[in-house]
C-alpha cells in the first residue's frame, strides 16, 4: 500500500514540475501588429483580436485615409481594465484624429466614449478608458474605431490591460485539482 502511494506522490510532482516547466511558454502576451499582422479593417468589416489575461496587450497601427477597428472580446470572469497610449510618431501639432469605442461589435451600438482630439507625445502614458471616463468593462465585445482627420499618418501603439483568469491558469488548476481526485 505504501508503495502505491508513494508512486502517486511521484506522478503528481513530476505533473506539478511539468505545468510549472511549460507555465512560462503558455503564458506569453498578445501583440497585433499591423505591419507584420496585416492591416485592420474598416470597423464595419472588424474582427475580434485575441486580447485578454495575461498581461500584457498590445496592438500598433498606422492611420491611414481609412478608418482602423478591431473588435475586443473580454470573456466572462475578465475585465478590461484600461487602453493606454504607449507610442506615437511622428508628432506633428496639427494632427487630428477621432476614435469612438462602442458597448457592442458594431458601429449601431451605444458609444462608450469618443473623441476628436490633437493626438501626439503628450497623450503618451494616458488611460483613454480613464481620460474618456469610461469605467472598467466586463464580459462582452467592444468595437474600437480611429481615423484620422488629416495627414501625417501617425504609428500609434496602445496597451490592453485585462484582468482575470486565463484560460492557461484555469486549465493549469483544473489538471492540478484532477490530480487529487
């Protein structure tokens, strides 16, 4: 009988060592890049880009003479936390841009927050969730739409965050809790 369970403490360790060993490859962050990825559509055509936990997201685009939109899916048990400019070139003091984010993946949808701003370095760090008074949202699918309003056509690069689960970590204990049964 010792033996037995002897041999089951062993299993476990080693199953333990496993998902530990693979932990850091699974768990690796999200970035969309229009440059390498593919251009983003018009929101009309958006699709949903794999965003969420872990941490962190991130997404660069170039706008162009069309609108850019994505869709961002936050699933049950996540929330989007906030949206925060990270880069922008070239600044220029006379560019304008609008972006608009919907309760819903299309444009009919309510407006959570819009925008017609002077967009350069000095929003760099900033929360547009937190600038646009838009609170942390929960489950559901949010459409993300900028154009730009003159030239030149800036790079802009904005991190994600979300919070929650991930379906790694909720995978990883459901194995670890399988184990024990």
């Amino acid at each position: 009988m010792k033996r037995s369970s002897s041999g089951t403490g062993c299993v476990v360790l080693a199953a333990l060592g496993f998902l530990v060993w693979c932990a850091p490859f699974a768990q690796a962050d999200y970035v969309y890049d229009e440059a390498i990825d593919g251009d983003l559509p018009h929101p009309n055509s958006a699709f949903i880009l794999p965003f969420g936990t872990p941490n962190p997201n991130t997404i660069r685009f170039t706008l162009d003479d069309l609108s850019d939109g994505w869709i961002l899916q936050v699933d049950p048990g996540e929330t989007l936390k906030s949206f925060t400019l990270t880069a922008f070139t070239p600044d220029h003091p006379d560019y304008t841009a609008t972006f608009h984010m919907y309760d819903g993946p299309s444009q009919t949808d309510p407006v959570l927050g819009t925008a017609w701003e002077r967009f350069g370095v000095d929003f760099l760090d900033r929360d547009f969730m937190d600038f646009f008074g838009i609170e942390p949202l929960g489950a559901g699918q949010y459409l993300f739409n900028f154009w730009f309003d003159n030239s030149p056509n800036p790079t802009v690069e904005f991190d994600i965050n979300m919070t929650g689960l991930s379906p790694v970590e909720a995978t990883t204990w459901c194995a670890i809790k399988s184990l024990y049964r």
